[in-house]
C-alpha cells in the first residue's frame, strides 16, 4: 500500500482520523466526498453546518469514484467498493462503523 498525503475534511472538530463532533467513536474513521461540492465532510452533520448549500446524494451511475476516505490509511474507495467492504478498510484492515450503513440514503441513491 503506497501512504498517500492526507485530504482536507471538512465539518466540526475534526481531527486528523476523520473523526468530528457528531461521530467520534474509535471506528468513525471515513469522510464522504460530497455530490454537490466535491468537499469531504466527516458527516452528513458537518456538511448541513459548514456547508451553504444542500447536500445531494451519488446516483448508482456514479458509484465507481473514489469518494470514501479512510481516516486511518488515507487511502479513497469508490463509492462501490465501501458499500460492499463489509465495515473494513480493504487497504488497511480498520474497521469502520458498522452503523453508518443506517445513513447510506444521505449519501447514495438507494
């Protein structure tokens, strides 16, 4: 695995993980590179607070870009390859929360 330099995360005290204000559990380690502005945001939450536009969710056409962040390698997935990882980095082994699977229709057509 080649380390990559880390991307810009937008949102509410965010720290070098990916972690924010609203989700900061040891496996809230992903930000989501958002439809509308290209930004990454920690979560849905950060993009509604930062952010002066609403958000949009990635149509099913557009699965195959890299819009996931894993905060623990730095490392992006497509859209496609997060939502069938299983909760687990396919780079680095970390595991990701299970529970933002309950979010997906915020981020991606359903």
């Amino acid at each position: 695995m080649k380390p990559t330099e880390p991307i810009a995360v937008h949102g509410t005290r965010v720290n070098e993980r990916t972690q924010c204000a609203h989700y900061h559990s040891e496996r809230d380690i992903i930000a989501i590179q958002h439809k509308c502005c290209g930004e990454f945001y920690a979560c849905i939450q950060c993009h509604n607070e930062v952010a002066s536009h609403p958000a949009q969710t990635w149509p099913k056409t557009e699965f195959q870009t890299k819009a996931i962040y894993c905060g623990h390698c730095h490392q992006t997935l497509s859209i496609a390859s997060y939502l069938s990882c299983d909760s687990t980095c396919p780079h680095c082994q970390a595991k990701f929360n299970p529970g933002c699977a309950n979010h997906y229709h915020l981020y991606f057509e359903q």
